[in-house]
C-alpha cells in the first residue's frame, strides 16, 4: 500500500503544476487587455508579479498558438487573433445565457435592466431590457459610463484587484453632479462597502433625477461584467422598491454565475473585451 502512494503523489503535483501554469497564462493574457500597443516583456512581468524569464517562456507558448502577437518589430507583445474567434464564439453562449435572466429581472422589478462590462477605464453597455414604465432610464447598447460615479462602475470597481484599481483611479475623478463623489478615499469606502455588500448604489452621483443599483461578477473569460437597474428618483425614494431592486440583482447574479460558471467577487488583472 506505502509503495504505491508516491506515484499518486506526483501525479497531484503534476496536476497542481498545471493548473499553476494556465493560471499564469490567463494573468498574462488579462494583462494585455486594452493594451493596443501592447506590453513589454518587463511592464507584463511587473503586473502579473512573475520573473520576466517566467513571462518570456509563458509569452513564447502563447505566440505559438497566435493567443499573441508582436506589437511592434522592436519589442513588446500584444493580444493576439485565436482571442478574437475564441471571444466571438464565447459571447454566443454568453447571451443566450444572460439575455433570458435580463428579461426576467425586468419584468419582475418594472424597470430598466442593464448589462454591461469592464473595458479600459470605463463601463461599456452591451446589452439592456427596458422596463414597463411610461417613465424610464435608458442608455444605449455601446455607450460608454465613468466607473467612479455609476452603479454598474462602482460594482465593476469592487471585483478588479488592487493593482487594477489603482490605475483605474490614478487620474482625477470628475465630478458630474453635485453629489458625484471626487474624493479617492471617500470612493475607495464606498467600493469596500460594494465588496461586502455585493451592492452598488448611484445616488444621482452620473445624472441628476436618475439613481441606479449595481453588482457584478467576473464570467470564465475573465472579463468583469456588472448588471444595474436604474430608476428616476422619484421612484427610488420608495424604500419598499429600493429593497426590492437589491434582492432581485443579487438573486439575478446568482443565476447567472451559476449558469456561467463565474465567479461573484474575483479580482482580475484585466478584463477582456
């Protein structure tokens, strides 16, 4: 019996080994997110927290499989095209997927229901149920939100590492409306407050007349992706709707983790278009 332990023994350590290496990879190819000029060997190095030999080696691997190519003859790597057919294929699944459970919360809550996800430094709407109101909010498929003063920016804010979330925050906040928040340690509670909570609140901080409830989740590509339901003020003065709204996009995000196989509260170094 002890003599057949070991090969049992190396084959987990093999495994883990494995593991290990995807799991690098994946950060390297996170890191390369929105990057259009790409990265040198060293900046990737530096963000994923690897030994730039490691990098190199994890870089070489992924080029063999067009997951990356030269960003310039000089130096530097960049997002490769097998991504694209791979990402193309991927947001099939995902809105078949999301674009039910959308229309459900919509028609559970009466209002608007926005999905949207993490590029750049902003929030970009991919896809939206507009609620049964005569009286409603509605952004377009594609528009782009600030990330410090909206719901769906503030709940994308809270599933980033903190790494990312430096360079997230490393300019100026811009302040939209009287109660848009332009203080960084003042943002920062209300981001920890989203990761406890699960929860983000805009109260008119985007639009004045509008508030808006948020939560987000990272989905298997790594990408950081928020649902947000927002509401005139008028109608979110309502305790009753306020609580409602926040049981239902919690219980909404439930459903699509568990559909996707996401993760609730991940941070990620990127997070691929």
């Amino acid at each position: 019996m002890l003599t057949e332990s070991a090969p049992h023994a190396e084959t987990d350590i093999r495994d883990l080994l494995m593991v290990q290496v995807i799991a690098r990879a994946a950060n390297v190819l996170r890191a390369l997110e929105g990057e259009s000029n790409g990265l040198s060997l060293g900046q990737i190095a530096q963000r994923v927290g690897l030994a730039r030999s490691t990098v190199q080696r994890i870089v070489d691997a992924l080029s063999e499989e067009h997951f990356l190519i030269a960003a310039s003859p000089t130096a530097g790597v960049r997002l490769g095209p097998a991504l694209i057919r791979l990402a193309a294929s991927a947001h099939v699944e995902f809105d078949l997927i999301t674009r039910p459970l959308l229309a459900q919360l919509s028609q559970k809550v009466g209002e608007t229901v926005d999905l949207s996800v993490l590029k750049g430094a902003v929030a970009v709407f991919t896809d939206q149920v507009q609620g049964a109101h005569r009286l409603r909010a509605v952004s377009a498929v594609g528009e782009t939100f600030p990330l410090h003063c909206s719901a769906n920016g503030k709940a994308l804010l809270s599933v980033v590492d903190e790494q990312k979330l430096e360079r997230l925050l490393r300019g100026p906040l811009t302040r939209l409306t009287a109660k848009t928040i332009v203080q960084r340690t003042e943002l920062l509670k209300a981001i920890d407050a989203v990761r406890r909570s699960g929860v983000a609140y805009d109260l008119e901080e985007h639009t004045e007349g509008i508030c808006a409830v948020g939560t987000a989740f990272v989905d298997p590509i790594g990408r950081a992706v928020a649902l947000s339901i927002p509401v005139p003020t008028t109608r979110f003065r309502n305790k009753r709707l306020k609580a409602l709204l926040t049981e239902e996009i919690l219980l909404t995000r439930s459903k699509m983790v568990e559909s996707l196989g996401a993760s609730v509260n991940q941070g990620v170094n990127g997070s691929p278009p």
